[in-house]
C-alpha cells in the first residue's frame, strides 16, 4: 500500500507529522534554555553588584600614618635627614612655634600671663621665651611628641586652643612651624573625600541627564561606577599596603576623581552602541551582545594605555607618586571591568523604556544615517583637510606659547587657596622676627662634629643664629635660623651655600622646609626626564600592537604630545592673568602629562579603532568620516564630563589639586574638540591608506565620499 507524503509546512505553521497532524515541540524545553541566558546578564551584574558593596563594607579602605618620607625623595638629603632623626630621643617630635603678639609693644603684664602660659604649653618652668626687637611679640619654641601626623593634629589644635585661652586684651595667639603646617595640610582632606565624592557624583549626575535627555538612563551608569569607584578606593589601599607603598588622602581623591571620570567614559561609548543596536534589533538582549562585542576592544585598549601610562609612576623618586600611580591603575582596571561586565546586564535588565524619552526603535536612521552636526564638521573637514590640519596645529602650537614662560615650585605661604593659620602666623612672625625663624633650616650630625658644624655656619652669609636642638648617641640636631623668607631665591641661595659650608663632614645632613623645596624641585626634574619619553615609549607600543600600523601611532602620540603643551600654555595665562598664581607646584606638569597622555589618547583610540572597522567595509576614506560621525557626540560629551570631573579637584583648598585639575582640563577639551574632531580626521583624510601602514584596511574594490557615493578605489589613488 503506497503513502503520500505529508504537505509541506508553510512558513510560520508547525511541521506535520506523517499522519498531517501538527507536530508541537515542547515548550518547556526551548523556552526555558532561553529565558535563563536571558536571566544570566542580569543575574551577573546584580551579584557583582552586591559583591563589590559586600567589599566594601567587610574590608573598608585600609589605613596607613603620614610619613614625613611620602613626600621627599629617595636618596635627597632632606629624607637622609629624616632618617638620622629617628635616632634622637626625640624622634617621635616635631617642632612648633607659638607666636603671642600685639598691634603695639606688649606691657609687663601681659609678657608675665605670656611667661605662664609658656610655662605650661612647654611643660618646662623655664621654657625658652624669644622677644622680638620690636617688642610686639614673642615666640615660644614647643615640642610637640607624636606616633605619625594623626597625633601631631590633635597636639597641635590642643595648642592653639590652650594657647588662646585667658590672654591680655589685645594679644593673638597663633601656632605655626613644622608641625603647625603639617597640621593644617592635613585639615584640608577632613571631609575631603566626601565633599570631592559627592560633588563628583553630582557633577556627573547632571552631565549624564544633560547627554541622555533621560530622567531615568543616567542612574544606572551613575550606580555602577559609583559601585566601582568605592570599591576600587578599597582594593587600591589595600594593594598599596601590601606591597608597602604610600599613600594618603590626596591619592584616594585622585583615584576617585579618575574612576568616575574613565568610568563614564567607557559607560558613555558601550550606551551609545547599544542605542545605535536598539535601532537595529527587536530584541534587546541580541542588540547589547552586538555592543559589548563591539565596546570591549577600544575599552580595553583604552584602560591598557591608561594602566600602562599610570604605571610608569612607579619610576618616580617620591613615595606617594609612585603609591598614586599605583592606586589608579588599579582604579582605572575596576572601572573598566565594571563597565564591560556589570554594566551590560544591568540596562538588559529593563526595557527600551529606560531611554524615555527618546527611546530607539527599530528602523530609526543611525546616527551615521542622520545629517548630525559631526556629520557637518566631516564634511567641512574633507573639503579642505590639509587647510584644516594646518590651522588647527597652529592653533595648538600658539596656545603653547605660555609653557616657556612657567615658574616651577610653590612656597609653603602659596600653597593653600586660603591660608591656615600656619601660614598667617608666619607671616606675622617675619614682621617682627629675622624672615626664616618660622622655618628654620636643621642639621643633623654625629655629636662629636658639632661645634665644627656650628663655627662653619656661622660664616655662611644668610645665617642669623645656630642652636643645639636635640642630641643623641650617634646623632645631633641644630637649627639654624636665615634671614631671608621661606620660598625665596635668597633663602634657596642660603641653604645651598650651608650645604656647601658642610659637604666635606661625614654623615652630615641639611633639612627643613625650604632644602625640602630645593630637593623636590631635583626630583621632579629627575621624574620628567626619566618618566616623559617611558610613557610616549610605552603608549606608542600600545598603539601599534592595538593598531598594527606604524604611521597611524606616531600622529595619535604627536597630536597628544601637541595637546600637553598647549594645555600646559594656556594653563599658565589663567594661572598668572585670572587666578594670581605666580608658581606652578612641581608635580603638576608631571602629573599633567600622565593622565593627558593616557587619558588623552583614549578618545584617539575610540575615534581610530572604529574607523579601522568602518574602513573595512568603506574603505580610508569614508571610513574615517563615518567614525568621527559615529563618535563625535559621545567622544564630545566623554570629554566634557572627563574634563568638568577634573576640575572637581578645585573644591579642594590646595593649590597643586586646584591646578592639577585646571591643567587636565583644558588639555581634555582641547583634546576632545581640536585634536579629536578636526586634527586627526584631517591628518587621516590626507595619509588616506599611508595613514595605517604598513597595514591595510581598505576594501579591494571601492572607496566612497561622505554623502554615500561610491567611486573605485583606483580613480582616488591616482587623484
């Protein structure tokens, strides 16, 4: 008996079995499978999530006491000095000064209540009174005993409160010296960190919700790198005191300020391609694989260059600059992997709604589609892009003109916005005292030189007075008073030649604040010679192993070289024409030139890596339009908030955060809106296929122009 085969389903219809009975597969065993990698994503953001605040809570950031050596560099006589120091008795000491003065000459009774009061703050029944010449003040030598900086706080506001307490009408008491200064440096990160965090947060808030149009995408973003930014503090002080380096509150800033700012950053560049694949999947899950797939190359090639630059502050003389350094490597890895991995589940969770109310639709034209503003500036750049490379170089080389004319180093008095009282008691102090009795030069020697020290010092022009301090078995201390201020070419001139006067004596050092300042400025000068050409090494390897192309690094290192002097230039006019700064702080151009370069070339690679995938399809040319289309707006807006985020830094009353954060961002929105936008482009359009040799990118057959035309490939070769 012959069978007639079953009809052929129709597209859409179950299949039937012999019979021509729909055949139903079951249900429950391809949906469920479905469902739970559809639940995976969330369920893996959410668990990190929750680990990352888990860490934060059961670990907590680890704590560590200021030493006097963070901040010196290694092998300087200032922190040979500090070493020979902790063989006195006095080791766990600094020295304050309590200054008592009046508008007019102080009165026996009043110089009989200073004369108690002295007695008691010094705990000696005799303690040393100095008298100014003047007769309006007097000063009273202290020694304040402490384990680290957190006790010499607390010495010295107990101090100044005793010290204020019941005096004659008419008479001030202020407290000023080594540890007064030190105190209130550190009086400016209590609650710092809060104050920067929240207005970090805040100012991130605002830029997101400005860039989405959204009252409800920009939370999401915002809670996991914030969730990454906590965390990241946690673990980097805890990396950091594993392997012994230093840190403090400054460096917890910076971290926070860079892993909101590198955070939102990859954020931004992984929502934009979403958005772009929302328009062309219904479903939202395929449209963020599409995305994630397509934001983990430039992310990572972007966080690898910023870690490598980063790390090269390990090369650096200073303690805490190499703990920074450290610190924000990690930081900027945390960020990164929170962005590529939390993040992505995290908007599956919700729907399309999420964008409200702009939210993408399938059909909608892409943003490379559209006649957007980028698409403008591609097209003006094409008419002419030898007119504009060389406009725009211009431009950035004149904004450079002001780095030649920089002064390096701040005084102790230039170094807070509003001056703490250590410094307004010293500069009371040089009215009626020689110049540097508020910080005096110190000398350790063994005991057996030290009548030698003092004849020779005493010869030295510059030098008022030389005192026996403190003295142990094998180390002696003098302190040495000058008559030139703290800061000044005279006082430097002072110190060197006391260094001079000593140089022959064994195991001999000079100290203080102002050989402190000389010995800084050797080092940062020694970390910008050595550290400069091993990031611009280091970075241009990154390049050409992301890129595989020669030419195309040595442009993206130039350009961000060009962009770090024009930054530094224009930094210096509103430093010395709108703030009244006469000095930069050594570590600014430093500091400047790591994070510029590493953060820099990030918007370099987000522009190129997505050319070389847009030129595979349409070759150099309209490849390269096509991606500065696709990623001007969200390269745009990365920047500005980079930059705004930087300049966060300037809540701080410090002068070398306040200019630190000036100085980056600048060199961001140049970075952004000159190199980014016009510079590259143009330098690209005009190497066409030179610009990624020895690579080649270009599509065998055709090559096209920005409004869609296509043109072979040879007729733009030989035109």
């Amino acid at each position: 008996m012959s069978t007639t085969p079953s009809p052929a389903p129709r597209r859409g219809e179950a299949p039937l079995d012999d019979s021509g009975t729909p055949q139903h597969e079951d249900s429950s065993r391809t949906e469920r499978p479905s469902a739970r990698r559809r639940l995976a994503w969330p369920l893996l953001s959410l668990v990190l999530l929750l680990a990352g605040v888990a860490a934060m809570v059961g670990l907590g950031e680890a704590t560590r006491t200021r030493s006097a050596l963070d901040s010196l560099p290694a092998g300087s006589q200032s922190a040979a000095l500090v070493e020979a120091q902790q063989s006195l008795p006095s080791k766990n000491s600094s020295q304050a000064i309590i200054l008592f003065a009046s508008d007019t000459e102080l009165t026996p009774q009043a110089l009989g209540i200073i004369g108690q009061k002295a007695s008691q703050l010094s705990g000696m029944p005799k303690p040393p009174m100095i008298p100014s010449e003047d007769g309006t003040a007097v000063i009273v030598p202290v020694t304040v005993q402490g384990v680290g900086a957190t006790d010499y706080d607390e010495k010295v506001t107990s101090l100044r409160e005793q010290a204020r307490a019941n005096l004659p009408d008419g008479v001030t008491a202020q407290v000023t010296g080594p540890a007064a200064i030190q105190t209130d440096l550190g009086a400016v990160f209590d609650g710092a960190n809060f104050k920067l965090l929240g207005t970090t947060a805040l100012v991130v808030a605002i830029l997101l919700v400005f860039t989405y149009r959204s009252p409800v995408l920009w939370m999401i973003p915002l809670l996991v790198v914030g969730v990454a930014d906590r965390l990241a503090a946690v673990l980097a002080t805890h990396v950091l005191s594993g392997l012994g380096l230093a840190w403090d509150e400054s460096t917890t800033g910076i971290l926070s300020v860079l892993v909101f700012g590198a955070g939102t950053d990859y954020a931004l560049l992984l929502i934009s391609r979403y958005r772009d694949e929302l328009r062309r999947h219904e479903d939202r899950f395929e449209a963020m694989k599409v995305a994630a797939r397509r934001t983990v190359e430039p992310v990572i090639a972007s966080a690898s260059t910023v870690f490598v630059g980063l790390m090269t502050l390990v090369l650096s003389v200073f303690p805490a600059t190499r703990g920074l350094g450290v610190a924000c490597a990690v930081g900027v890895l945390i960020a990164a992997f929170f962005v590529l991995v939390v993040l992505p589940g995290a908007l599956v969770a919700f729907g399309r709604w999420i964008f409200w109310p702009r939210s993408p639709r399938v059909g909608e034209p892409s943003i490379i589609e559209g006649d957007s503003i980028w698409a403008r500036v591609g097209r003006f750049v094409e008419r002419q892009p030898g007119k504009v490379a060389i406009a725009s170089t211009l431009l950035l080389a004149l904004a450079s003109i002001g780095m030649f004319s920089i002064q390096l180093g701040l005084s102790p008095s230039e170094q807070f916005l509003r001056k703490p009282e250590a410094i307004t008691a010293a500069d009371r102090l040089a009215q009626s005292y020689p110049a540097g009795a508020a910080n005096p030069t110190i000398i350790t020697t063994p005991p057996n030189q030290t009548q030698q020290v003092t004849t020779l010092l005493k010869t030295v022009p510059g030098v008022s007075s030389v005192q026996p301090t403190a003295a142990g078995a094998d180390v002696a201390e003098l302190q040495v008073t000058t008559s030139s201020p703290t800061g000044s070419e005279e006082s430097a001139a002072t110190v060197r030649a006391i260094r001079d006067a000593v140089e022959d004596l064994p195991e001999t050092h000079v100290g203080g604040t102002e050989a402190q300042r000389l010995d800084s400025a050797d080092g940062n000068a020694r970390d910008r010679l050595v550290i400069f050409p091993v990031v611009l090494g280091l970075v241009f390897l990154a390049l050409v192993l992301l890129l595989r192309s020669l030419v195309a690094p040595v442009i993206l290192v130039g350009t961000v070289l060009l962009t770090y002097v024009s930054a530094l230039g224009l930094a210096w006019w509103v430093f010395t024409g709108l703030l009244g700064f006469e000095r930069i702080d050594g570590t600014v151009p430093l500091y400047a030139f790591v994070f510029l370069v590493a953060l820099g070339v990030d918007y370099n690679i987000f522009l190129i890596t997505r050319a070389s995938e847009e030129s595979r399809e349409h070759g150099p040319h309209l490849g390269m339009l096509r991606a500065l289309t696709a990623t001007g707006g969200v390269i745009t807006s990365a920047g500005i908030l980079l930059a705004a985020v930087f300049a966060v830094l300037g809540v701080l009353p410090l002068v070398v955060l306040a200019q630190l954060g000036v100085v980056i961002f600048i060199g961001v929105l140049l970075d952004t809106l000159v190199v980014r936008t016009v510079l590259v482009p143009s330098l690209g359009l005009l190497l066409g296929e030179r610009f990624w040799w020895p690579r080649r990118v270009e599509n065998p057959s055709t090559t096209g122009t920005l409004d869609g035309g296509m043109t072979p490939r040879r007729a733009i070769v030989q035109d």
